[in-house]
C-alpha cells in the first residue's frame, strides 16, 4: 500500500512540474504591464483571473496543486519554478504577482524592493541527502561534519574512514564520491548550507557564507531541485541535497542525519513536521527550521515562503491580481490547502503558526484599502 501511495504522489509531482513548465512559458510569452506584472492585464476583480509567481522549486509541488484545485474556481496560477533568488528578484520588479522563497528576505533583498513585504510561511520539506550507491539501501548515517567534508571534497570515497566510523558493521565500497549541488540561485542551497557551516567551520573559510549562491569547492552544478535529482540518478557514487518529494519520485536512497540532540534521524514527514516545533517565531514570521532544537526533528528541515507585497496595488500590481493572489494564499493556508502538502510529502504548518499567517493575511491592501 505504501509503495502505491507513494507512485502515485510521484506521478502528481511530475504532472504538478509539468504544468509549472508550461505555466511558465505562458507567463513570459507576455509583456509585463507598464509598472505592473505580467498577470495584471488578464486578472480580474473578485480572485479570478490570472496571477503570476516564480521562485522556489523546493515548494513547485504544492504551488501547482494548488493551482490546479483553484483552475476550478475560475483563477489560473503560472509559477516559474526558477529557483527562490530568482523568484525574489522578480517580485522586487514586480514582474510577478509572487515569490516562493525557502529562505526569507534578507533585510537588504526588502529595501531593495517596491514597498514592504508580507512573507507567509505556507509549509515544510526535508531536503535529503540523496545518493545513488549500488547495493546500499537507504540509511547511511552522516553527520554535519562528515557532510561537509564531503561537499568540500575531503572525503572522496565512499568506504572513508570518516563515514565508515559513522556506519559500523555496514559494507561501504570503495566507490568514488561525485558531489552533485545546485548551479542557480536556491533557497535549498541556503538551507543545506546552513546546516554544514554550523558543524564544520573550515566550510565558511572555502565557500563562504551561508545562502542562495555559494562558491562550491567541489562537483558538479545542476539547476533546481530537479536537476540535482536527474545528476544524482545518472551518477553511480553520486550524492546531493533534494527535497523530499524529488528523492520519493526518483526512488533514491537517502541518509539519515545527526541532528542537534545527537540522534539520527530519517527524513520523515513525522520529522520534518518536529522540526517546526519549539522554534522561536518573530513577530513577521520569518522563521527558520534548520538545526531544530527538538530531539525528533529531521535536522535539515526547511520552511518556504510565499511572500507579497504588503500593498500590491502601490507596487503596480492590478487589484484584480491581487484580489487573485490573497485567494491563492486564503485557499494554501486553508485545512485544505495544507492538505494538499501531506500528501505531496511536506509538512504544513503546525496550528500556532497557521493562525499567525492567517491573521497576517488580513493585513494585505489595495491602495491603502483592505483587500478583498
């Protein structure tokens, strides 16, 4: 039974993928209105119409369900899964209605832009340390140092003493290690970044700071989340940073990691989802979940964001599209809507935090108005 589940949530996460493609190619085949998106011309009041996002592929899964139960309700949703820097500098222009982004906006990204900015935390996914090694199943422990030793190329064979410590009485081959990671700018890279640099500090000394876009010292780039899935299913000896439902459609194998309590921990939605309890959550819930405190957190677990703009008519987006965009975010923050992301394999947000981005979904205006 479990394997049909998971066959067939892979199949809907390959259709979801498709229609971002596609909802994509639609989106840039039009000009963008003068000072507005590229949706504005075609959104209507009332939350019909069309909008437009772009960003994070970590969260492209959901963003497509959503929008695919929403087609329905006469609003079509294009998300551009171009990856979560790219996403944020398009919102900055506000040639899209949208960002999905894993990591929040740093302060300098927000000036940057055309107004203030709401960021709705909208759910979470384990991002896994995948790999493809002939004959090991799923289980290989590592910890933060022994990965980024990895990532940084001082490990480079998969029987090494650093990881065979980790793995008694488990049979490693002496297969080379191909470091696989992404090439655009991701929230996913932030993320796993962020979890390397925190056990290992010769990682910041070689690739810098934590973020979207780091200089790897070793391997092989592949863009989005997707494409690190297809070079790590090509690669014998390869492993990378996926998420969740990528490594399930893809059928890797995948390592459980040490996290901050000293267990290892498999990535599980039950663990992803620990990872969003005992957080501390500021008052514009920009969270993080890496590094959970809580002792049954998968520890390389992110949360992603879909972040507005707090007035979308002052930054030149019609309020048709707006009115469209607050439906996108009422229906994703909806028991319904956070539905969708168990099924998909995320985790949603835990009761506490859903209220908080509920009620900052009230806040949104058109022109200084509240927005319908």
């Amino acid at each position: 039974m479990r394997k049909r589940q998971i066959t067939a949530t892979a199949v809907a996460i390959g259709a979801a993928l498709l229609v971002a493609a596609c909802g994509s190619s639609n989106s840039s085949s039009s000009a963008p209105a003068p000072g507005g998106s590229s949706s504005s011309s075609s959104s209507s009041s009332g939350g019909s119409g069309t909008i437009s996002g772009a960003g994070s592929t970590f969260a492209a899964p959901i963003y497509m369900q959503w929008g695919s139960t929403l087609k329905g309700q006469g609003l079509t949703v294009n998300f551009n899964a171009v990856g979560s820097g790219a996403g944020v500098a398009q919102l900055q222009s506000a040639t899209v209605d949208f960002a999905g982004s894993d990591p929040a906006m740093k302060p300098d990204e927000v000036k940057a832009a055309k107004g203030p900015v709401a960021q709705f935390p909208i759910g979470f996914g384990a991002i896994t340390v995948s790999y493809n090694l002939s004959g090991v199943k799923s289980g290989i422990k590592l910890d933060g140092k022994t990965l980024s030793d990895i990532f940084l190329g001082k490990v480079k064979k998969w029987n090494d003493p650093e990881i065979a410590a980790l793995n008694s009485g488990m049979s490693l081959p002496s297969t080379a290690i191909t470091v696989v990671h992404r090439s655009d700018s991701s929230g996913t890279t932030k993320a796993f970044t962020t979890f390397l640099s925190a056990y290992n500090p010769a990682w910041t000394a070689a690739a810098g700071m934590p973020d979207k876009i780091v200089k790897w010292p070793v391997g092989t780039g592949a863009k989005g989340n997707s494409g690190v899935a297809a070079a790590i299913k090509q690669t014998a000896g390869g492993i990378g940073y996926v998420e969740q439902a990528y490594a399930l459609q893809n059928g890797f194998t995948y390592a459980s990691v040490k996290n901050s309590s000293g267990k290892f921990i498999a990535p599980t939605l039950a663990a992803a989802s620990a990872a969003a309890e005992g957080i501390k959550v500021p008052p514009d819930l920009t969270i993080s979940t890496i590094n959970s405190p809580n002792p049954t957190a998968y520890p390389i677990t992110s949360q992603t964001f879909v972040i507005v703009y707090k007035d979308m008519c002052k930054a030149g987006i019609a309020q048709g599209a707006a009115s469209g965009v607050k439906k996108f975010l009422d229906y994703g923050l909806s028991s319904a809507g956070q539905g969708v992301e168990k099924q998909l394999f995320y985790a949603p947000l835990p009761a506490s935090l859903l209220s908080k981005a509920q009620a900052q979904l009230k806040t949104l205006t058109c022109n200084g108005s509240p927005l319908q």
